[in-house]
C-alpha cells in the first residue's frame, strides 16, 4: 500500500522537472530562431557559451565544490568538447533554417545513435529486439525526410549529424562518470567548450545591438537550466520512465512554431516522430530492466549476454 504512492510521487516529480526541462529546450530554440535573424551562428553559440560560463564556473569555485573538480583525463575532457561544439553548432544552424518541430523530431534519434555507437566503439552486444527497434527509429527518420519524394536539404542533414555527436557525446559521459564526478563533467565542459567557439566566432564577430542582450542570456539560462531540470528528473525516477514525458518537446516546439513563426507540422513529420520516439522508448526501457537484472546479480557472476 505505500509502495504504489511513493511511486507514484517519483513519477509525479520526474514529470514535473522533465516538463521545465522540456520548456527550457524549447525556449532556448525560439531563442537561438530570433537571434539567427541578426547574429551568425558562430556567434550565437560562443555567446551561448560565455552566458552558461557566467553561470557554472562562479558556483564551482567556491571552496565546497572545488574538492570535486580533479580530473586527470583533460585530452579526453578536449576531445569531448570539440564533439559538443561541433553537434551544438549543426543543431543551431539547423533551427535556423528548418521548422523547429522538424529539429526536434530529429533529436529523438540521439538514443538509438547511442546504440549504435555503443555497439562500434564499447563493443556491446545489440540482440535482435534492440536491433529490430533501431531499424525501426531510423525508418521514422526516413518517414520524415522523405527522401525520393522531397529535397532532403542540408539543415536536416545537419541535425542527424548533431544527433549522431550528441550520442558520441553520452558515450564520453558514461566512461568519464568512472573517473571524473558529475560536478567536474558540468563545469569541465563548459570552460573547453568557451575556447573552441571563440576562434570561428572572431571571424564573423559584429557586436550584438543592446537590444539582444535580453534574448542572448535567455538562451544560455534556458539551456543551462533545461540541464539541471534534466538531471533532477532523471534521479526522480527511472530513465524508462523519463524518457516518456521527453516527447512533450514535439507539441510544445509545434506550438511555438505555429504561433511565433507560422510554421505547420504535417502528419508526416507527426508519424515520423511517434516511431522514433516509440523505438527509442522500447530501447530505453529495455536498458533499464536490464540493468536492475545486472545489480540484482551477485557481482562474482559473469554477466549474460544482452538481448
């Protein structure tokens, strides 16, 4: 009797950081969409950048959190922020130039492009059923796109690159956890990230008109706080469980980019979405219970081939 309303709690808190979560990201689109209209998109991602530093690296200095920031993998921690750099700068580019809903729908493919890499780079073992599932993600893509049928242009093209680094870049998340605390991968990521966006940005700098200042904070505070609002929902409740309320992303993107920008969503891109999300859904819900059977196993035995 008390477990299902603890449960229950669990669930009701997830949802409630994941939809500030999900307010955040969106937020952070109609930004980034405003400002592409006056700033180039080098420009608007280093400031991206500077807002989130403003934010994490006073908060990380202070005497209590500064214990938590070693590291000894600082090439890994380089690599990994030119990754981010790179996926950040195509998914920006992207929204500018695509419907945001198209954006989005795109994104939910980061989960599968992290089996996949897992399975190339980790060596992991994908079963049939997860296989059949990443199959099936990807022919949501091909449902969006279209290809054959309409002009697949280079901002789509663009977002499956950024998705494809994004999962690179959770790859990178899971081996540093081994070594490196939560604290140090937040604030090690965003000072590498800050010098890599400086250099193409000094190319095309034009000073922003004051007149942006409101809308270039926003985009750093939104992003940095759909982060936090990520973490805080996924240590709620179980990723399986998580990742359900991420696909609020769609409506609430459609909804701003009918209402700001006169965009529509046609049922393609609506079908599309649905079976990415539905794989990447099965996936992660596969994970989770495969993951609870391994912590429930004695650790002296050898770990079952995954499904």
């Amino acid at each position: 009797m008390i477990a299902r309303p603890l449960a229950q709690n669990k669930i009701a808190r997830a949802a409630f950081w994941m939809v500030l979560a999900d307010a955040g990201f969106v937020g952070m689109m109609v930004c980034v969409r405003y400002l592409s209209f006056d700033l180039h998109i080098f420009e608007i991602v280093f400031l991206r950048s500077a807002v989130a530093i403003a934010v994490v690296v006073p908060a990380a200095l202070t005497r209590a959190q500064r214990q938590g920031l070693r590291t000894e993998r600082l090439g890994f921690i380089a690599l990994r922020g030119a990754i981010v750099y790179a996926a950040m700068l195509g998914y920006f580019w992207a929204i500018a130039h695509i419907p945001l809903a198209d954006a989005v729908s795109l994104q939910f493919l980061i989960p599968l492009f992290t089996l996949v890499g897992a399975a190339i780079f980790l060596g992991e073992k994908v079963g049939v059923r997860r296989a059949v599932a990443t199959a099936i993600g990807f022919a949501g893509a091909l449902i969006i796109l279209r290809p054959g049928f309409a002009e697949v242009g280079l901002p789509a093209i663009a977002v499956l690159v950024s998705a494809a680094l994004y999962a690179q870049n959770w790859l990178m998340i899971k081996s540093l956890t081994r070594t490196d605390s939560p604290k140090a991968i937040v604030f090690y990521i965003n000072v590498v990230v800050l010098p890599i966006a400086f250099l193409p940005a000094l190319f095309v700098w034009s000073w922003p008109a004051w007149s942006l200042a409101p809308l270039i904070v926003a985009t750093g505070l939104s992003g940095w706080c759909a982060q936090m609002c990520q973490a805080r929902g996924f240590a709620s409740a179980d990723a399986s469980v998580v990742a359900v309320f991420d696909f609020l992303r769609l409506p609430m993107t459609a909804a701003l980019g009918w209402f700001l920008f006169e965009e529509g969503v046609d049922l393609w891109t609506w079908t599309g979405a649905i079976v990415i999300f539905a794989a990447a859904t099965h996936i992660t819900r596969r994970e989770a219970r495969l993951e609870g059977a391994g912590a429930a196993r004695p650790a002296t035995r050898p770990e079952a081939g995954r499904a």
